[in-house]
C-alpha cells in the first residue's frame, strides 16, 4: 500500500525537475547568443569579451537597457549609464556597435545600434509591441492570441540636435527640418533626388560635405 501512495509522488517530483532543468537545447541556444566582442567604460578603456546578444522570444533580456558581457573575471551586467559603448561580432564579416545615447524617446539613456557616425549620426532603436489578434475561434471566454512584434525604428540626428524617426510618411518634410540650414540638401530635396527609398545616400553626401 504504502509503495502505490509513494510511486506517484516520485514521478511527480521526477517531472517537476526535468521541466526545472535546462535541457541540452536550452544550454546550446544559450551559448549561441554569446558572441566575441568588446565594452568601452566610462574612462574610455576597450575590454575584450563576450556579448550577451539580443534575442526576441527573451522578453526578459533586451541589452539596449542591459547589457551582459562575459570575460575571465565573470558575468557582469551594464547598463547604458555604466558604459559608452560595447560591440560584437556577427559573421565573420559584420561587427554591431551600440552606444550609450540619451533616448530619442526622451526615457533616459539606451544602448543604441549605430548605423552612421559623423556630422550626421543614424542609430537604431528595437521596439517590441505586444498586440492581440482577433478572439481565438470557438473560444468560450473570449480570450485571444498575442504576439511580440520587434520593430527597429532608425533616428536620424545632425550635431547633437534633435532626433528625427526615419519614415516613409513625411519624410521630406522632416528632412527639411533636419537640414535647414543646408541649402544644397534642400535643394536635392525638392527635386526628389532623396526620398525614403535612398535616404542613406542623403546621410553620406552630407558626411563628405554636401551642404
């Protein structure tokens, strides 16, 4: 009697830490998110290491605000106001640079994607939006599915003025405002030889002195 009432319990807590435990998929996904890469620290000083990258489907880790970064000494996690900046390898022939930047969305400091440095800088900043489809078909209670939508919004700045979203909707008004006082750009403007569609060529020309 007293082994039926025991088996049960033991296959109870036999599941509960197997589903506790990492699985060896769980570990290798784990280590594939960190790459070789680098932090500079306040004082200006590079330290080689490895980069914690982001991952979507991790709603609990997003290194724009937190960034972990692994080394001889241990894990240490940074935040943008820790650090100026921290990189990491891609492939083999791409590197990503974030730096530590006062928000365009004006809630303080994040770890910005830098796309273009110069007179004119272009930094990335991943937005994820959590949105709700239509109710589940047959469900009873009405509830419905949601999904994580990550979305990288790119800014657009000249000097250390404001910060302007790069979008197809009003996008040569708002590069008139950026470039106000660059008359050749305006003019290249309105004769549509920058639109949305080529706005990278507009950043470079301004970087080699077109204005």
């Amino acid at each position: 009697m007293r082994f039926k009432i025991l088996l049960p319990l033991i296959l109870c807590l036999s599941l509960i830490l197997r589903a506790e435990l990492p699985t060896d998929d769980t570990k290798n996904s784990d280590q594939k998110r960190w790459r070789n890469g680098y932090i500079v620290n306040l004082k200006g000083d590079t330290i080689q290491g490895r980069i914690k990258v982001n991952d979507f489907l991790d709603v609990n880790y997003d290194y724009q605000r937190t960034v972990a970064f692994r080394d001889a000494t241990g894990t240490t996690e940074y935040t943008p106001n820790d650090l100026q900046a921290f990189s990491y390898t891609e492939d083999k022939n791409t590197s990503v640079y974030l730096q530590s930047v006062s928000s365009p969305e004006g809630d303080g400091h994040v770890f910005l994607k830098v796309y273009y440095t110069g007179a004119c800088k272009v930094y990335g900043l991943i937005v994820t939006e959590i949105k709700g489809d239509h109710t589940l078909p047959g469900a009873q209670d009405g509830s419905f599915r949601s999904s994580l939508i990550p979305q990288e919004k790119k800014y657009i700045q000249v000097g250390g003025g404001q910060f302007y979203q790069i979008k197809r909707l009003g996008f040569k008004r708002s590069m008139q405002e950026v470039f106000a006082s660059s008359p050749r750009i305006l003019s290249a403007l309105e004769a549509k030889q920058y639109t949305y569609e080529n706005w990278q060529t507009l950043v470079t020309d301004y970087n080699n002195g077109l204005k």
